[in-house]
C-alpha cells in the first residue's frame, strides 16, 4: 500500500547510449549489439520528510562480433555476456499529491557475467577447431561503480505507483577495451537510460 515503508515492484527502460562502442579497422570488423531493453526489480524503504532508499538490480544483454582477416586466412570470434548493475540511490520527493516530482542519485555497481566467447579460424584453407573462453583479453574490469542520479515523476494510483524516470551513469573503469588491427572495441563509460518502475 502507499502509506507502507516499504515497497517492491519492477523496474524496466529502454537505454540511450550503447553498452559498447566498436570502430572497425583495415583488417579488423567490428560490430556489437545489446538487448534494447533494461529489466529488473525494485525496492524502496521509505523515510521521513519526502527521502527514500532505492536498490535495483537491472539486466540487459550484450554481444559482440570481431572478424579478423590474417595473412593466410581469417578468423572469426563471437563474444556473448549479461550486465548486471545494482543501483543504490538515496531519493527526494516533492510535494504530496498525485503526482510527485523526484530526483535521486547514489552509487551504480556493475558486474559482468555469463560470458563465453567462440572463435573459429580458417587458415591455409583449413578449418580450425571452435576455441571457447569465459575470459576473453578484451575484459578488462568485469565490475566496476560508478556515480548516479535521476529525476522524474510519482504516479500514485490506488495500491500502484508508477514512476517514469531519466537516469544517467558515470562508470568510473572501462570494463572493455582493446585494439584490433586499427579497430577498436571501448565499453561506454557515459550512460543514459528511460526507465518505469511499477510498486506497491
């Protein structure tokens, strides 16, 4: 109910910036993709005053494709992952009515998981075995904290609250970064993201 301290719900967007940034090269093609939505729950612990604590845990997923043409053939890897980010956010509400105008901002943890890169080779006209590796060269931090904040609007309906907000991450370390033949593969330090959160 809205008058409980606590309160649960899911919390789901869609970003604004890409998890990956990829600048292909002469003999390096480079290309990445994310999942174009960003999911989870919430909690939130009520205090005094318009102030709250928020805790989310989000999840996206993300991969991304080198291609690299050698001397004597080419070779191909695919590297797959899920992000993980745990935001810990100190909020501020305004006024009391229906709709209550908020910011927040706190710290941002991320981990990386689940990864698992492929590469195949033909070299010389031959096919090489598909090497695996849950640790390609290219991670370079597989967690990482960074700065956050927020605004954006309450919605108070009944027993839902509906919470539409822009947020913004400053991640203190690359988590990926590397050079290929030119190319280059960058994690973006810098992200943005719309999301709505749905509690009660």
């Amino acid at each position: 109910m809205v008058g409980q301290p606590l309160s649960v719900g899911v919390k789901g967007g869609i970003p604004f910036t890409d998890f990956l940034e990829t600048v292909s090269g002469d003999r390096a093609l480079l290309s990445s993709s994310q999942n174009h939505y960003i999911v989870g729950p919430t909690f939130e612990l009520r205090l005094p005053a318009g102030f709250a604590v928020e805790i989310d845990l989000l999840y996206r997923r993300f991969s991304y494709n080198l291609t690299t043409t050698l001397v004597n053939g080419i070779s191909s890897a695919r590297t797959t992952g899920n992000d993980w980010e745990f935001p810990l956010l100190v909020k501020k509400r305004f006024s009391s009515g229906q709709i209550r105008p908020f910011v927040d901002a706190g710290l941002n943890f991320n981990k990386i998981g689940g990864l698992k890169q492929s590469i195949q080779s033909i070299v010389s006209g031959q096919f090489s075995n598909v090497t695996n590796s849950s640790k390609p060269p290219e991670l370079k931090n597989d967690f990482s904290t960074g700065f956050v904040a927020g605004v954006g609007l309450e919605l108070n309906l009944l027993f839902l609250k509906i919470s539409p907000e822009i947020r913004y991450t400053r991640w203190g370390a690359e988590r990926f970064s590397s050079v290929f033949s030119t190319g280059s593969l960058n994690s973006n330090q810098n992200q943005g993201e719309f999301l709505v959160g749905f509690s009660f």
